[in-house]
C-alpha cells in the first residue's frame, strides 16, 4: 500500500488582517490526504480557476449581469465542492485521530474542528 499524498494547508484564515501586519507563520502539512482526492482537488481547482478568468472577461466584455451573476454563483458551488472534499478528508484522518486520543491531547484538535465547521457552514 502506497502512502497517501500530502496537501499543503494555509494556516492563516481567509478573514484574517492585511497579510503586512500577520506574522509569518510556517505552513503546517495535511496528514494522509489520498492521492486521488488531492489530484481530484486540483483538477477541480484549476477548473475554477478558468472560470473565474472567464468571469472577469465577462465583466471587461461588459457581458449583462444576470450572466455574470450566474457564473459567480457556478464557481462558488464548485468550490464548496472541494471544500466539502477537504472536510471529508480532515474528518476522515485529522479528526479520526483526535477522537482517539487521550482528551488532553485531543483539545486542541477538537477546537479546531469546532471553528472549521462553523466557517464551511457560513
């Protein structure tokens, strides 16, 4: 049995301060993420990324609204797609994890997982 890819995990939240007054932090790795999620994630990702350059085309192109509106609602689904991806994965290894160890030990993990689920949820 191979062992699972590793995906890169920005420790830093989306709502955080202007990057200049952040510390820099070390990125922490992803634990046991598969290899065919992390492919499957990035496939996803680049797909998006499309997108979003053919939404700002839209826009220069002075494209309607509702058309724009449209795409944007499109590349906002397909992310919660792969958001939903990596909250399988984190529960499946992360959390798997801290449920099985001593509670001491699991706080912090639980904690996290908490805060997590209350920002996919948003």
């Amino acid at each position: 049995m191979s062992k699972p890819a590793v995906a890169i995990v920005d420790p830093i939240p989306a709502a955080a301060a202007p990057l200049a007054s952040v510390p820099r932090v070390e990125p922490r790795k992803g634990l046991a993420v598969e290899a065919e999620v992390k492919s499957s994630n990035l496939k996803r990702l680049a797909r998006i990324e499309g997108q979003v350059r053919g939404i700002r085309k839209m826009v220069e192109d002075d494209r309607e609204c509702t058309d724009v509106m449209v795409q944007i609602s499109a590349v906002q689904e397909a992310l919660r797609g792969v958001s939903r991806e990596l909250m399988r994965s984190h529960l499946k290894h992360c959390a798997t994890d801290a449920f099985r160890a001593p509670p001491e030990d699991a706080g912090p993990i639980m904690e996290e997982l908490v805060e997590l689920m209350y920002r996919h949820a948003r």
